[in-house]
C-alpha cells in the first residue's frame, strides 16, 4: 500500500504503519503492532481495519483474525473510555483480586465483557497482567495500578470517571 492508497486511518497511523513494514525481515512480524497502533486509534479492530493491514503486509484477513484471536488485549468490539482489566489469576486471587473484580462488578454495575451504559467503563476479568509481585493488580487501558483493596479501586475508578467529566 503506498501513500497515495486510500486509507481508513489517519495520515500519521498511515505513515508509521508504511514504515512498520519495513523494519521486519519478514512483513508479516509487523502484524501484533499494527494492530495495537490500529486499535489505539480506532478503539478496536474494524472489519476494514482488519482487511486494511491484511492487505498492508500481504496475507489473508483470516490470517489477521487467527493472531487477533488469540491475544486478549486485541479485540473486535467497542470498549468503554476507560478498560478495565482485573487479575484473578493465581497471585492476584491469594492477595483478594477475585474479591476485588466482584467488587468492580457491583460498582460499576456490570459483568465481565460489559460496557457501562454511558460508555465511560467496561470491564474485564483478565489473567496474568505481569503484576504479581504488587498483587491484586489491575490495568486500565495502558495504567497499571496496583496493591489495590476496594477502597483504593473506589478511588481508581472515581479518578477516572472525573476525568471523563461524567
Ligand atoms: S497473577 Fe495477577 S498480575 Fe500476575
């Protein structure tokens, strides 16, 4: 895809993910951080999203959805403003992180996958995020926090929702 190919991203995305493909021996290694960048911008991986970086490195879509399906911070629905992910794997589940993603559930007032009605959070359980030494550990979008108890996710999630001005 050259620059002057119609594109569904912006000139800047556009720019980098011309350049991506070069800096592989191999095109198809560029995949996982186009779609990262994809998704940054878009919020989430788009039918023509897909179709756009598949045509971008030369493969199939269904050779992009194979690699997006099986990373879990990839997706191919909308989230809300604010992503947040919940360890309940092992280390996070001995420090409370079970407690704590239902502890999410009832404050926000919905489930794993769900989005709250003003578009502000949705959540999710999640496994490992890499955080354990600092268990319960909990991401939201790129932000880690972590030690949390639910008061101090309370205080996570009360910062975040005045940020969104809601
Ligand atoms: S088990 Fe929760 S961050 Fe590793």
């Amino acid at each position: 895809m050259t620059a002057t190919t119609a594109t569904l991203f912006s000139p800047e995305l556009a720019a980098r993910l011309d350049k991506l493909v070069t800096l592989y021996p191999v095109r198809r290694s560029a995949l996982v951080p186009m779609l990262l960048y994809a998704q940054d911008e878009l919020g989430y991986l788009t039918d023509a999203a897909i179709s756009e970086i598949a045509q971008r490195i030369g493969i199939t879509e269904l050779d992009v959805r194979n690699v997006l399906s099986y990373y879990s911070m990839l997706r191919t629905a909308p989230v809300g403003k604010y992503h947040v992910q919940v360890c309940t794997n092992i280390s996070c589940m001995l420090r409370g992180g079970q407690e704590l993603f239902e502890h999410c559930k009832n404050k926000l007032g919905v489930g794993h996958k769900q989005t709250t009605p003003d578009g502000v959070f949705s959540l999710e359980e999640v496994e490992c995020i890499g955080a354990c030494c600092w268990a319960p550990a909990v991401q939201v979008n790129y932000d880690f926090h972590d030690n949390l108890t639910p008061e101090a996710m309370d205080a996570v999630l009360d910062q975040y929702r005045k940020q969104a001005g809601k």
